[in-house]
C-alpha cells in the first residue's frame, strides 16, 4: 500500500549522514531528493556547506533529520568510494586520533580516486566582489585585510575564472592559502562530477607464480613460525610478533602465509617502511604471485594508483603492498595482514591525520578478524610489551635462514672508544675501522660505513665572531652540500649559495664543523684511491627510483667496494658481499632529548649491523663511539636485543613513559611567535583545568625546532594512564580560540618530540 501523501512527502527523498572533507567534527543531515535506492555507505558526494561546494561521504543513513535540510549537489561516481570494511577502520581512526571522520576518509582515499582531475577552484560571490572593490583600491570596505599573495591568487582566479587544483598550486604555497581562502569564504571547490572510469579488463592469462619447485625448505623455526599463523588463518582475530633477527627469513614465512591464504580465496595486505628502498622485497612479491600482487608506491601515477585500488576492490587482485597509507586499501575478504619492520617510524603519518600504521594495521585485522603479523628484528617496545601481556604471541626465528651464515653466530661487534684515539678532525675513520676496511677490501669483500647525516658540513660558522649560519625560515643550522655548492636546511629545503663571508660580521673565514656523508665519501675516496665508492642517502637518490635500484644493483652485483650512507643503508637489504660493517659517530642520535633515543638508536644499529655477513663469508661490525657504556652499545655487543629491551623498559616504567603511559602532543605552529605562546598558554590552562590528578600536562615549552618554514612552534605534553581522560584533556586543550594565523594540532602517540 503506498504511504498518504502527508507525513512523507515532508521530506521526499531520501535522508544521508554526510562527513564533509573539512576540519570540522561534526557529521551533517542533507537530503538526497532523487528517488531509488539510498546512496550506500561511503558513496562519495558533493553538498553545499555554508556558501560554497564541498565533497563529503555518505557515513550514515538517518531516520529523521533538522527541519531545515539542505539537498546534496551531486554523487561522485557509481560506486562507493570507500568500502564498508574500510568506513569502519576510518571510524575507529577518527574517534581514536581525534581527528574528523571526512579529513581520515580523505586520507584513506588514494589520490586520484577522488575526482581531482574534474575538480576547479573559483572565487565565490564575495571573493568576486572583493576582487572588484580591490581594483577601485576600496577593498577595506569589505572588511577584509588581505596580504600581496592573497591578492595575487585571487587575481588569477578571476581572470581564468576557474582554475585546477595543480595550476593553482604552482602559484606559490597555494594549497596553505586556499585553506584561508575557503574558510574566509572567498573561493570555493567545484567538483564536475565524473564517473570512475571502468578498469579494463587485463588481456591474457594471469602470470603463474614463480616455478614452486625453486622456493627455498623452510628452516625448522620457519616451519615451526608458519604452522602457527597457518593454523590462526580463519580462526578470527590473532596478532602474533614474528620476531626474528636479521636476514632470519621472515619475508619467506609472510609469502607461505599469504600463499595460503589466497589458496582459501581470501585476501592479504602487507604494510613496508618506505616501500622505495626496499625494491627487492616488492619484486619478491611479484616473483611469487605476479599479478596477483598491487604494489603501491608513491611512484605510482593517480591514475595506476587508482587502478590498483579498483582491482583490489572488485577482487581482481588479491594481495596489496605498500607503505602506510594502503593500510587504507580495500582488499576484499581480507585475512592476513602484515607489517614487516613493524618498529619503523616511518608507519607514523607526521601531518594532517596523525596515525600509525602499524596500529591502525591491527586494528583492521581485528576488525576483520584476520591474522596480523608484526615482523621484526629489533621490535618496538610498544609491541615486546603486547607480547608480555599477552596480547600478541611471539614467534621467534633466532637464526640466519641462509644455511651457511645460519652455522655461524651473528657477527661480532667491536667498539672503538674514540676517547683513546689521537684523531685529526678529518681523519674520520679510527685505525681499527680504517684497518678493517684496508682488510675488506684486499680479501675482495665489500663495506659499509654507515652515518645518519647527509651533506658536508653539518653546521657552518665563523671564525671570526661565532657565528653559526641558519635557515632564514628555520630556527637550524644550514648544512653544506659540497656536491651542489649550497648550503641547504634539511627541515625546509631552502638552498643558498655558500656566503664567501660571515653573513653576521661579514669578515672571511667561514669554517665547515661537523661530518655528514658526503665528507665520509670524500675521505673514504683520498684513503682508499683504488677502491669503488658509492654513497646512498636522499642527495645520491633524490627520490628517483631508478638512481636508487642501479645503485643497489651494482652493490648486489659487487661493482662497489665501499657504500658510504645514512638511514638508508641500513633498511633490509640482503647484500652476500658485504662483510663489514663500520659505524662513524651514533652519539648524536643516543643524545636527542627525545625518551625513544636509546631504543631508536639501537634498533638502528642493529639494523645496519645486520647487513654484515649475510652471504658466504662472516661478517664484521665495529662502531666507533664517545659513549662505549651507552646501553644501545653494550647490548648491541652480544645482539642482546632482549637484554636491551628489559632494561629500556625498566627504565621507562620508572619514569613513567610509553608504553607504561599514553601520552598526546599538542603542536601549535603560526607567523607571529608571541601570538602562538599565548595561545599555547592559554591551551595549557584549559588543560590544566580539567586534568586533574590523572594527566600530567607538561608546556607550553618551545619545540626543539623552534621555528620551521617561518612559523613559530610549541608543544604541550599531556600524559597519563587512562585513555578516557587523557583525551578528555586533550579536547579541552583544543577548544582554545585561535588567533586566525595559529593552527592546534593534535598528536595521540607522538612519536617525534621536533
Ligand atoms: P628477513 O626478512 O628476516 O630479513 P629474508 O626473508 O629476506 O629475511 O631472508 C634472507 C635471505 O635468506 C633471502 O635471500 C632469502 O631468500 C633467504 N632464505 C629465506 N629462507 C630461506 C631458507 N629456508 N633457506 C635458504 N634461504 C632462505
Ligand atoms: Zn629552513
């Protein structure tokens, strides 16, 4: 029977709970006038909000809504954007990070799959009027103060009238000043609305997996590791720590396991720090499952990254692999999930929404009721402390799976106390470390001389008057590149030619202090002539993948004698020539005012000195040091990672830090310092008003970088046990009125203290 006209046809159509792409908290009633079937959850839309067009998602479907409802412009797409599976991981993601449930679904989608290539920019009425009275010189009488960049970009967009988001960005910083912009309701987005593109189906057969002959006889603790998740898979949820040292074998047991499970028809998603470094393990993947397998890298086009995701969605493909972000990917009936290198810092999103990877991983899989497996060699403490609650099973693999470096212990470490040693300033290498590179080098086996700084020069200054050369936009020291003839600030980029004299007092005599990597390959090059010498970090790459895979194919293929380099050489590569392994200066990591500084360093330690001896021949590893007793060094004598472990968390228990607390950052940053300390202090009183005697709030402090990119910065730290009140503080916190240029931002589980 059809309904009486009356109460229904109140409000035809049907109603939608919208999460609009916006810094607000709050999700929105509109209407959806036309008839059929409601938009289904995570259906991409286009609503009006306030005077301009924003996009949202579909989060819910309400029976009642306001009287006064608004009518959504438009639906993206003819299918949803974003999978219920998915919609749930954002929900749990947003309530945890308090951040807005639009901004985490807009981080979950893949660049391109929103509809970016139809998407304009364009000025409102008001921003048309302004433009106006700004050419008869009377833009006051708007009431509007605006500076040359704001008229500049608003000029633009009146004379092109509309324009996209790429051109407008390469107006300078546009994308920080559209933010004002719109909020000022000066601009506004208009999406055309298009329709995904269907993927094409792929010719030919699928490419088999790789001949199943070939792969390896798992080792007995492989074997032992690979029944117990075997035997977890479709049992619900089980989180298990793989916990195996360097070169132990582990990516053999996450391939068997998703093997397996692919067998049974469900699918996997494998997360990996920085998938660019680390080519060789994405082409394992291939190697065993062809295209069954999407790799998603940065490198990857929208419209690739796009496809990928849609052969996900519609079960094409079955495994997914990538850095953080495809923690987001919508892998169908998913049962596996891993995080291999699960201590890696790089699984922590350090803008916009805040979340880690890792974290946000097992949640899926608890979500999903799926296996999670966390692999690593040196494991967070977060995740050893999970294993002693039981909340994760561990799975040891203590040896080596290659079965002649299995035979052997791990490589000794050497410590060279460099307070014994007479060294000229640009002698670098101690005589043990230069011994054993002479050593390597005559016997035909290749070396790593690993430091965690890139350039010359870290720091510059004058002779004459002390003073140290800075970033103009950065409270830091600019560092010497001596390859490109610059001095560069590591924080924002900026790049200056080398002053002949002090900027301060102007005299001659600027002097280089402090070692990076482009000075060890120098020195490395004046004492070894005959030797090959390649140099990996950020300046070597410079983000090409390619630089960076031929340079790690001619390590492989043994055309480098010596590979000098910083954090990335130490990121799970499998070399068989490399026996030695040297470690110039970690003490300025060991010495950050950060409490993960021991534990960072270690685990970077034991990284690198896990790509000695993989192969044939044993390894080597000898670290030069100011701080031999330094915990992170004695343990890392006897690879004691347990040891170590115990130890740390003693230390942090009885000082109250992670992971036997929470603790939430708050990070205000603008233009005017003495507006952002008063809006922090006025932030830490709110704190301080609710937090009782459950949280500690600690600040406002200026950060440790107490000025980056021209915006002034400071912290609030709030710690404490229980969750519920810390976040209660955190929130009180962040209702602080803003001065316009002042931007909060909330950070649960830092992980930085810059
Ligand atoms: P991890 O991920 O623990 O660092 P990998 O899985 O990369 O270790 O294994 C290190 C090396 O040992 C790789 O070259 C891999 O192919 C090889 N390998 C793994 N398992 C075995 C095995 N059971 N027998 C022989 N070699 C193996
Ligand atoms: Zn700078």
């Amino acid at each position: 029977m059809t309904a009486p006209r009356g109460s229904s046809a109140a409000i035809p159509g049907t109603l939608l709970q919208v999460a609009v792409t916006l810094p607000v908290e709050e999700t929105f009633t509109y209407r959806d006038p036309r008839p059929g079937v409601p938009l289904p959850l995570g259906s991409e839309v286009i609503v009006p909000f306030g005077s301009r067009q924003v996009t949202g998602f579909v989060v819910g479907h309400p029976e009642s809504g306001p009287g006064q409802l608004r009518d959504i412009t438009d639906s993206v797409g003819d299918a949803p954007a974003i999978d219920e599976s998915v919609l749930e991981l954002c929900r749990w993601a947003a309530g945890y990070y308090l951040a807005p449930l639009g901004e985490v679904l807009r981080a979950a989608l893949p660049r391109g799959e929103r509809a970016v290539a139809s998407r304009r920019i364009r000025l409102t009425q008001a921003g048309q009027r302004l433009v106006e009275l700004e050419a008869k010189g009377r833009a006051h009488m708007a009431g509007i103060t605006l500076d040359g960049q704001d008229r500049a970009l608003l000029a633009r967009l009146h004379a092109a009238r509309s324009l996209s988001p790429t051109a407008l960005a390469r107006a300078a910083g546009a994308t920080v000043r559209m933010a004002h912009l719109l909020d000022r309701g000066l601009v506004e987005i208009v999406d055309r609305v298009a329709g995904p593109t269907k993927s094409r189906k792929r010719a030919g057969p699928r490419k088999a997996s790789a001949a199943d002959g070939t792969l390896p006889v798992l080792n007995s603790h492989q074997q032992a590791a690979l029944h117990s998740l075997q035997a977890a898979l479709g049992q619900g949820y089980r989180a298990f720590l793989l916990h195996g040292i360097t070169g132990s074998g582990k990516t053999e047991v996450y391939l068997r396991l998703i093997a397996e499970a692919r067998q049974q028809g469900k699918g996997a998603l494998v997360l990996v720090p920085e998938i660019a470094l680390t080519p060789q393990l994405a082409a394992r993947f291939r190697a065993r499952f062809g295209d069954d397998v999407a790799v998603l890298h940065s490198a990857l086009s929208p419209a690739d990254r796009l496809a990928a995701w849609r052969r996900l969605r519609s079960g094409e493909v079955g495994i997914a692999v990538g850095a953080r972000s495809a923690v987001f990917a919508p892998v169908r009936a998913l049962a596996v999930v891993v995080v291999d290198e699960e201590h890696d810092g790089s699984f922590k999103q350090e803008d916009g929404v805040r979340y880690h990877g890792r974290d946000l991983a097992v949640m899926r899989a608890h979500q999903a009721k799926a296996v999670v497996v966390l692999g690593s060699a040196t494991p967070s403490l977060e995740s050893f402390r999970n294993v002693l609650l039981g909340r994760f099973r561990r799975l040891l693999l203590p040896t080596r799976a290659n079965p002649v470096a299995a035979a052997r212990p791990l490589p000794p470490v050497e410590i060279i106390d460099l307070r014994r040693h007479q060294m000229r300033s640009d002698q670098l290498l101690a005589p043990p470390l230069a011994d054993a590179v002479a050593a390597a080098l005559a016997a035909g086996e290749q070396t790593i001389l690993f430091l965690n700084r890139r350039g010359f020069s870290t720091l510059m200054h004058c002779q004459a008057c002390g003073a140290v050369v800075r970033c103009t936009s950065c409270d830091v020291s600019m560092t010497l590149h001596r390859g490109r003839e610059k001095l560069i600030c590591h924080y924002c980029g900026r790049a200056v030619p080398v002053p002949v004299g002090c900027p301060a007092c102007k005299q001659p005599g600027l002097e280089g202090l402090g070692t990076g990597t482009e000075r060890v390959e120098a020195v490395v090059r004046a004492m070894f002539p005959a030797a090959r010498v390649a140099r990996l970090d950020r300046d070597t790459t410079d983000g090409q993948r390619d630089r960076l895979e031929r340079l790690l194919a001619r390590v492989h293929e043994r055309e480098i004698d010596i590979l000098v380099g910083t954090q990335m050489v130490t990121k799970g590569h499998d070399f068989g020539g490399v026996t030695l392994v040297g470690v110039l200066q970690p003490d300025q990591g060991m010495h950050l005012p950060d409490f993960r500084a021991a534990e960072r360093t270690f685990q970077l330690l034991e990284q690198v000195a896990g790509r000695a001896g993989r192969g044939e021949r044993p390894g080597r590893i000898l670290v030069q040091t100011f701080c031999p007793d330094h915990p992170a060094i004695q343990f890392l004598r006897s690879h004691d990672y347990e040891g170590f472990v115990r130890d740390e968390l003693a230390q942090r228990e009885s000082a109250s830090y992670p992971p036997f607390s929470r603790m939430i950052a708050l990070r205000l940053d603008g233009r005017i310092e003495a507006s952002v300390r008063a809006a922090a202090t006025s932030a830490a009183g709110l704190a301080r008003a609710q937090a009782g005697s459950a949280v500690l709030v600690l600040g406002p402090a200026e950060a440790p970088i107490p000025k980056l990119r021209g915006r002034s910065r400071y912290q609030i730290w709030l710690r404490g046990t229980d969750r519920a009140k810390l976040v209660a503080v955190a929130r009180a916190a962040a209702k602080v009125t803003l001065p316009r240029d002042v931007r909060l931002a909330v950070d649960v589980d830092p992980q930085s203290v810059l």
